[in-house]
C-alpha cells in the first residue's frame, strides 16, 4: 500500500489556511492541522492549498485499521519534523515507522496487562 507524507497548507475554513502535516493513502487523506489540542482528522483533497512531498513509502500487509493507528502516531509524534528526515528521503523514514510500530506494540502490551 502505498503512503505519501506532505506537509504545506490546508484550508480550514474558506479563506483561512493554516500549517498541516498530512498522509494520503488509498483510505484518504489524514491530516494534523497546527493548532492547540488538534487530532488527526480526515480532510478532502480540495482543502489542500500547498503541498511539499516529504516521502513516499510502499507499505504492504497493512489494514485500514493498522494504517490509521500508523498515520496517526506519525503525525503526533512530530516524526516528519525531525531533522534530516526530508532532505534523507525514505529511508529515515522507514525507521520513523519502524520506531511508530515499536510504540504501539508497547501501547498493546501495557493495555494487556492493565486489562
């Protein structure tokens, strides 16, 4: 499955852009707006104003579900702003989503024993 990591501008509202970080996949395209207390949340192509690809990666044997959870910790966790990461290309990447499952299979276990 291909995932492509953009960051730029979407509008928020008409004639009100603001900075985002972004994933599109065959699902859509899932975005964590700038601002105080924002989650990651679904948004429709139109609303893209500026777009600057950071990578794109093929990841196979994901589920809708799984890519979700993956897109979300990428987002959240600020990896797309770490340095190096554009100007390094895919491969920093990878360890990115590499280090994103290593943390939810972290997350799965402690929910396990708390449980």
């Amino acid at each position: 499955m291909r995932v492509t990591f953009f960051k730029g501008l979407v509008e928020k509202e008409p004639g009100k852009s603001v900075h985002a970080s972004w994933a599109s996949s065959p699902f859509g395209t899932m975005a964590l707006l700038e601002g105080p207390g924002q989650l990651p949340q679904q948004i429709a192509q139109a609303d893209i104003v500026q777009a600057d690809e950071i990578a794109t990666l093929e990841l196979p044997g994901l589920g809708r579900e799984d890519l979700d959870v993956l897109i979300t910790n990428i987002l959240t966790g600020g990896y797309l702003d770490k340095p190096g990461v554009r100007s390094a290309g895919e491969a920093v990447l990878y360890i990115l989503v590499n280090e994103a499952i290593h943390q939810l299979k972290e997350l799965s276990v402690n929910s396990e024993i708390i449980d």
